[in-house]
DNA sequence: CGTCATGTTGAGCCTCCTCAATTATGGTGG
DNA sequence: CCACCATAATTGAGGAGGCTCAACATGACG
C-alpha cells in the first residue's frame, strides 16, 4: 500500500502523541491520496476551502499570511508527521485560512473532513489530536516570548535552534536547515537586511558555518546559549509514558 | 446550588462552541470548589502542579511567564467564561507551568483532573474544548502578525482591540479596560515608558479618553482602524450554527 | 552568456529603549 | 484631616538597534 511510504515520521510522532499503534493503522487507512509537491509550491493556497487535511511525510513547509503590502509573514514550519492544516478541520474556516508552502520538495497525505469524523470517534486518536494541537500553541507561545523582545541574534538563534529540535525529534539529525534568508526574515519579523547581519555575526562566532547559500549550523550547545533554548518545551518523545498511564487511567 | 451562580458567560462560551445544553450541565456538576481572588493575587503558582483545571466565571486574569532578570511577560488574557489552564491538563506539565494571575477580584472555577477525564468522554464537549484550545491558537497566531512587526501604536491598539472583542462576545460591553500601562507593556513587549506616550498619541486623537489612571476606549472603529483588526477571527457567537451542522454530521 | 533570485555591503534615519527625575493617586496609620 | 508611603503615570535626554534605500556580488539555470 502507498500509504505506507514515508509513514515513519508520522508514526513516531503519534505514538510520542500518546496514540495506540492501531490507531495509526486507521488513520493511515483513511489516506485516499498522497501528493507531492515542488520547493516554492502552495500546499494550500490562501482562499482554498477544500475539506480535507493534509499531514506532510517528507520535506518542510511553512504556513503563512500576506500583508496588505503583498509581504509574507510565516507563523510556523511544519516538518514530516505533523498535520498541516488541522485548525482549518477544527475551526471549520471561520478564520481566512492560512497558506502553507513547500520549502522544499515534499510529500503530503490529504484526509477527507468526512473521514476525519470518523476517526475522531476513537478517543485514543481524538487526544492525541488535541495534544498535538497543544504542543503547536505551546511552540506559539514560546515565540511570542522571544518576538518583540528579544534581539536579532536571540529571535534567530531561537528559530533555528526550534527547527533542530522539531527535526530531531524524527530522526532528521542534519544540520543544515532548508530556509533562505529570506524566509528566516519572513518568519522572524526582521529585515532581509539585519539577517543578513545577524547570521553573519553568528558565523563570526563559529557557530554557523561561514559556507554561503546556507545555513549549517556548527556549535548547537553555544545556538541554544544564545536563544535561551530550553528544548524540553518541544520534547515530545520523552513524553510517551505519561500518555501511556493517562490512556489507561481513562479507560 | 452555588455551581449555577456566574456560570452564565460559561454557558455562553461553550455553547458558541457547539456543545449541547446537557453538557454544560454536566460540566457544571463537575466543578466542587469556587475560589475567589483580589486582584495582584496568583490564581495559578509559577510551579503550582495540583490536577485541577481552573474556569474563570468573573473578572479578568491573565497567563504570564518570568524572565530570568524577573520581568513578566503577559501571554494572554483571560474573560470570564474561558479556562485558565487546560493546557496544563491536556500536556501534563510538559512544559514548565505558565501562572496566572488577577487583574482584577475574580470568581474561579475548580475541577479536578479525574472528573475531567470523565467529561471528555462526552465527544461533543471534547470537540468544543478542543475548539477552544484552536481559538486560542488562532488569537496567539493573530498577535504574532503584530508583535515584532507592527509599531507601537498598532500592537497597542491591537491589544485593546482584541480584549474588547472577548469581553464583548460575553456581555461586558464596557469601553473601559482593567488594565494597567504597565500590564499592556508587559503584554506587548514594549517598554512602560513607551506605551505611556502611545497612549497619549491615541488620548490626542481621541480614541482613548484623556482620563488619566484608566484606560478608555471613545472611538473602537478608529481603534480597529489603527490596528488593522479584523473581528471576525474571534467572534464566536456567530458561529454557532456552523457547529450545530457539524456535530448532527457526526452523530 | 544573460537573467533572475539570493546574498552582501554601506549610509542615513527613525523608533523605541534606558536612565533618571518628577508628579499624580490611593491607601494606611496617627 | 494630615503625614507618609507604595505604586502608577508622566516627562526629558541621549543612545542603540533595526529599518529603508540603493548598489553590487554571487550563484543557479536555461
């Protein structure tokens, strides 16, 4: 079955969620399609209202809003296992649906609303969900901390230090983060022009690699320092057993 | 039963949220304890672990974090009607505890986390709070596009705006905001000094009144205006229809 | 080998911050 | 009713970080 490629991530992430093993087999089952899609490409464009949700297997996309001047303002990066739109299925659109983009090439599996409703039916998969939903306010929060207040180097440092850890957590141990400048600047609120700066301050410290057209990250101890990272916020896996004891509790 | 006594902006809430009548009940009969606090007061511990969740009935509360050089960060503002911490029940103090404190004397809610487990068992009641959780999600997202980016008078603006709309879906038509200068700076990021010239900007164009020790709104459409806020993204009670559609779906 | 997107550099300006002092305001005890 | 105090609001002056505008470099790709 093709719903089974590049299911990994997604089972990990499920599973750190707190959801059974055959919950994961149900959801995946409920997988009629699965797209690709290029670097640049709109997985969901800014007025689409089809009712379905996506959930990214492989590669990295954004969601993101436009300015009245046409500029992008990114809120989040999702990476392979995570839901890209589940908010649009939660909030039925009462709120102008974000866009998501492909950063890089990438893989999507598209569940229908109708099936959704189904599944939801299995409390395990429905707190799974929730939590999930949780954890993406709690990395919102933890920005919103760092945006507005802190300085250049902070908002980035803590950007990229997020990404690692996200990537991490499913078994993606690269270093080399897939963003432009341009969309580190989009993400953090700053200008193209002081990131520039501000990576290059961070290379002059050796903890980015001097390399062009990159971003590598060589010293993630120091990244951390700098941001004031604290990646137990984010650590999903390490969570597992507490769902497990909860799980059973309820039932 | 003293249960039933301010629980009207809760029935309200919920029910914008597309949870039936009965379930409100139930969740009513769920709560045991009420507590009041004064205003200053803690109503949630920056290390407080007990398993209860706490619903504001009356008054205003707001979720904070400290800064290691002790400075408070406002994450979000509580009205009555809305949880103060279900994110602690549904991650489990993954995360190191968010306080919430008073802004002004305030009824509470308490129900532990056993009875919780109960309630969620009720899938129309779990989709309403995992809507609530969403629209929390949506107003973080919202000031997200703000903070860092907008100037000082926009995210001021904003943050008054926003509050008003919350109050107002609940009833409180008020134009007067129990906030002081320096609850809106720890809440927008900006310096005390700062906002108190904001706000005379907006005393000047008379969209907040020139009393001083209080802040007033005269003109909210200039308010809105100045913001770039649109309403819609919060405003519940419309939305009710749209649940009730969804949840005969389901069923 | 031209074109386009991204990355880099410089200069001037503006917003907002910090520090410091002063003025309400409200509460408390005498 | 007043002296006193803590907190909040206000005002001024100087400085720093980040923005804008504008040019130029570099690499990817056809």
């Amino acid at each position: 079955m093709f719903v089974h490629c590049g299911a990994s991530p997604l089972r990990l992430k499920l599973k750190s969620l707190g959801a059974p093993a055959d919950d994961v087999d149900i959801l995946l089952r409920a997988v009629k399609r699965r797209l690709t899609f290029s670097a640049q490409e709109n997985v969901v464009g800014e007025g689409d209202t089809a009712p379905q949700v996506r959930i990214l297997l492989a590669g990295t996309t954004c969601s993101y809003k436009r300015k009245e001047d046409g500029g992008r303002i990114i809120l989040s990066f999702h990476h392979p296992g995570e839901f890209c739109d589940l908010h649009r299925y939660v909030l039925r659109d009462s709120e102008p649906a974000l866009a998501v983009q492909a950063l890089t090439d990438c893989t999507v599996a598209v569940i229908d609303y109708r099936d959704m409703d189904g599944l939801l039916s299995r409390p395990t998969l429905a707190s799974a969900l929730w939590r999930a939903s949780m954890l993406e306010t709690a990395v919102y929060r933890e920005r919103l901390t760092r945006t507005g207040r802190g300085t250049a180097i902070v908002r980035v440092a803590y950007l990229l230090c997020e990404q690692l850890e996200r990537r991490g957590a499913f078994g993606n141990q690269a270093r080399q983060l897939p963003f432009s400048q341009i969309d580190v600047a989009d993400a953090t609120g700053l200008s193209v022009v002081h990131v520039n700066r501000t990576i290059q301050t961070l290379r002059a410290l050796n903890v980015l690699s001097p390399a062009t057209r990159a971003i590598e990250v060589l010293d993630r101890k120091q990244l951390e320092k700098i941001a004031g990272f604290d990646g137990r916020l984010l650590a999903l896996p390490t969570l597992v057993s507490k769902w497990a004891v909860q799980v059973e509790t309820n039932g």
